[in-house]
C-alpha cells in the first residue's frame, strides 16, 4: 500500500484540491449576481419546455444552460447547485493545465496549474454561474490537440481537436476569436521561423489518422451542435442562430453598451484595461507577458507558438470595445505556460531546478493574499475591479423576510407579488419558486389588491405610497450599484413576524 501510495502524483493532487477548496469554501456567501440570475431563470423556463430555446441575441451558447439545467434538476434550487456546472468547469481547467507535462514538463505544468488554481480571476469568475469557465477549458484542450497533433499526429488529438471545437461553438460566440487566433499564430510564426529560426525546431508529424477518423469525429461534431442548437431537435428553425448571432454580437462589441473602458484608451481602438488589471491581481500572469519577449529570440518553437496565440488574443480583446472584466480568464492560461516556461529555463542553466519554484514563489503568494481578500472578503466591494454589476448583500433585506415567511407557510409561494424594477435580476431566480410574482416596468400599471409585497425604485414613494391597499412593512434595500435604492412593502398580514427592524419602519393603517 505505501508504494502505492508513493507512486501518486501528490503535487498535481494538492494543486487540485487546493484549487476545489478556494472554488467551494463559503460557495453561498455571494448573493447571486446579475447574469447567474439570468442563467438560472433560463435553466429554470428548460423544466417547463424540456429544452432550451437558442436565442442569437443572448451571445451564448446553450452548452451550459443545460449543465445548470441539470444540476438543478439533480440538486434542486440552490445557489450552490446554480454554480456548481461553473465550479466543475473550472476545476477542469486545472487538471487540463497539468496535462501539459506532456509537452513542456511537470514543473512547467505545475507551476502553470498552481497559479490558475490561485489566480483571483479564476477563483472569482470559477465561483460565478457564468459560461466563460467552460470556454477556457475548451480553449486549452484545443491547444493541447494542436500541440499532439504537431508533434506525434495521433489520432486521439483529432478527437479532441473537433470535440474542443464543438464545445467552444457550444460555449461562447467568442469561440470564432479564439480559434481564429490559434489559426493566425500558424503563419506568424512560420513567417518569425524564416527571420529567427528555434531552437530546438519541430517539424509537423506525420497525421497517425484517416479520412474515416476525421469524418467519424466531424460527424459527431456536427450531431452535437445541431442537437444542442436545435433543443434536442425540438426546434431547428433555431439553427440559423449560429450565423444570425454575429451581426449583433459584432454591433454589441464595437458600441460596447456601457462596457467600454475609456480611461484605458492608448491609441484607436487600442486599450490596457486587460493589463491593468494583471497588474493589480494577476501577477504570476503579467511575468508570463512580459516572458513572451524571450520567445522573440532562439526558443523552443512550441512555447513559441502559444506565446503568439496568447499575445494575439490579448491584442484581440485589447482592441474589442466591449469589456467586461471576467473576459480577463480567456487571456490569462497561455501567459502562465510561458511564464513558467521562462523560469523553469532559467533555473535550468544555473544547474538549480529550484530556482523556478523560488522565483515563482513571491508572484504566487501575492496572488493567493489577492485571491483570499477578493473572494473571502471584498466580494461585493465596488472599488474591486473584478466586482462587477454584483448583488449587494443589501438584498437579503427583502429576500430574507420573504422566504422565511413562506418556509413557516407555504401558502406564500402562491400570493401574489408585485416588483415594478427597471432592472430585477437576480430576483427571478432567487424567487423563481413564488408562482404569483408580476415584474413589471417603472411606468407600466400593476395590481396591488391582494398583494403580499410591492418592491419599487426609492423614487417613486410619493407616487405609490398613498395606493397601497394594505397595512404595510416599509423597508429599503439596495440591489446594486449603477442603480437606485428600491422600497419594499410587507403585507403585515403575511410579514410581521419575519421583517426585523430596521431604519425605516412605517405601518400604515
């Protein structure tokens, strides 16, 4: 057993684990955030339908609003179960990046893998039920298949290949700006070969696969993209989605919508938002981009290669308008392979393997302090950049009393609720099990007779106020930033015994 025991991988085991505790510790502590709500309230029109409904103005694939579907479905209605398919992904992506020992070596992959594990960005956005995990882990199998398919041509790197295309189609309509950078650094480098060539080169192998391969694997692509894209062949008039999405998606990222980063603007459309931001948090991956300057220079042509596809993706998002900060997690992987690339270099020509861990260390443990602070503590802080259109604590002033009042009486679930918000979400997740809810527009009319609540903009009191037709519970409560504060009315009939006191407390009748 001990020798067993001996021939276990421990470090990749400990930069798993570590990675699975900083991704699940306190998983509940965020309220949702805006786009989780979104996500979950599309999960939850699935068990209704059976299916999702692809919309190309949504900018998603349907790929993970079945894998929330089915979570849900398994676990129920949690907000641990809405982020567990994200916490999965990105756990994932970890174990992919240990997987290139078998290019670049074990310490290559572990220093990379330890740095994602820890990364502020990939613990944050690993802990939100967002698509962009999914996407990264997509992203990195396909590297990995350019890389074996280069080098030895099998036939598993084919299937993986397509199977890592499928799933980025599936993901993210980003995917046609991955793929088209990791197709673009062919010629760049072929090209950079001819003025400065590598050492040591690789030629291209030989592909160990054949014509029945590639059409069994493109086959299988093809099934999956239609059967997911056309809900399980319930719809397939939605299949032209899969073109139709890039006229607005190519709208949305030049007008930006309020996503722009004009503080950052260097020159056009040119921007170092994304470098701003590695420089507050993600330092293990700055080192990484400036590393890639020794890839200019004689170097091993693989490592190369991904420092072109990483500085190409960086520069493709640098000048995109639209930004929101967890794009940051598609950029940042390839820049950890370089960077530890670069120091596992160094350490070797000082005959001292240990110089790569020493020089990695005080990067690794400014990002882990980061981390810790961001996730554990500053998690709804505005002033963090990673923090974005978040969920403020703030909303449990209402959730809190409405959902222990319908725990105690189940019977609440099924009164009617009116919320008159310019923006609501999370709320139509996190109260997705009230069936008489009505959202409603500011300026649209909404009933109040028999309602258990009314929730409205702060602004609008002295308009509803004198309206409300029952005895009520007045409190205040703050959705999140970039919007005003919002008044809640508890029914007292319903709420007396769960609204705490607070700052504002007026019974009317």
């Amino acid at each position: 057993m001990s020798v067993r025991l001996s021939k276990l991988p421990w470090p990749e085991i400990a930069i798993l684990v570590a990675a699975l505790f900083l991704r699940v510790w306190l998983i509940e502590v965020k309220p949702p955030h805006f786009d989780e709500g979104v996500n979950g309230w599309f999960a939850d029109r699935m068990t209704e339908t059976g299916y999702y409904a692809y919309d190309p103005t949504n900018y998603h694939g349907p790929l993970h609003f079945y894998a929330v579907f089915l979570s849900q479905t398994l676990f129920g209605r949690e907000l641990w179960a809405l982020r567990l398919p994200a916490i999965v992904a990105s756990l994932l992506c970890v174990w992919a990046m240990l997987r290139f020992r078998e290019f670049f070596g074990p310490t290559v992959a572990r220093l990379a893998a330890l740095a994602m594990a820890i990364s502020p960005a990939y613990v944050f956005y690993g802990r939100y039920s967002i698509h962009e995990s999914w996407q990264v882990l997509f992203c990195i199998l396909l590297l990995q298949s350019i890389l074996g398919l280069w080098r030895d041509g099998g036939r598993r790197w084919l299937y993986l290949a397509v199977g890592s295309i499928v799933g980025l189609i599936l993901t993210k309509e980003t995917y046609v700006l991955h793929i088209g950078c990791f197709l673009l650094a062919i010629p760049v480098l072929w090209l950079w070969q001819k003025v400065m060539p590598s050492r040591p080169d690789l030629p291209v192998a030989k592909g160990l696969w054949t014509r029945s391969d590639a059409a069994v694997a493109s086959g299988l692509g093809v099934l999956a993209i239609v059967a997911f894209y056309s809900g399980f062949f319930h719809e397939f008039r939605r299949l032209a989605g899969l073109y139709e999405t890039f006229s607005a998606w190519f709208e949305t990222g030049a007008k930006a919508n309020g996503h722009d980063k004009p503080g950052y603007d260097i020159v056009g459309p040119l921007n170092w938002y994304w470098v701003a931001l590695m420089l507050r948090y993600e330092w293990p991956a700055l080192a990484g981009l400036a590393a890639c300057v020794r890839y200019v220079f004689p170097s091993d042509v693989r490592l190369r290669y991904v420092a072109i596809a990483a500085g190409g993706t960086l520069l493709a998002y640098s000048i995109i308008s639209y930004k929101t900060p967890w794009c940051i997690i598609s950029m940042l992987w390839p820049f950890y392979i370089v960077g530890a690339a670069a120091a596992v270099e160094g350490a070797e020509r000082c005959a001292r393997p240990i110089l790569a861990w020493a020089a990695a260390l005080p990067l690794l443990a400014g990002s882990l302090i980061s981390s810790a602070w961001l996730n554990f503590r500053n998690y709804t802080d505005d002033r963090e950049p990673y923090v974005y259109v978040q969920t403020y604590k703030d909303i449990e002033r209402f959730t809190g009393p409405l959902l222990a009042a319908a725990k105690a009486d189940p019977r609440i679930y099924h009164t009617p609720g009116v919320i008159a918000l310019d923006s609501y979400y999370p709320l139509p997740w996190t109260l997705g099990d009230f069936t008489q809810i009505g959202y409603y527009k500011p300026d649209q009319e909404f009933p109040l007779r028999n309602a258990a609540f009314v929730v409205i903009d702060r602004s609008r009191e002295d308009a509803i106020e004198p309206a409300i037709p029952f005895p009520s519970i007045k409190r205040r409560f703050h959705l999140r930033s970039a919007q005003e504060e919002c008044t809640v009315y508890f029914n007292r009939r319903y709420f007396k015994d769960f609204v705490p006191p607070g700052p504002v407390d007026a019974t009317r009748r």
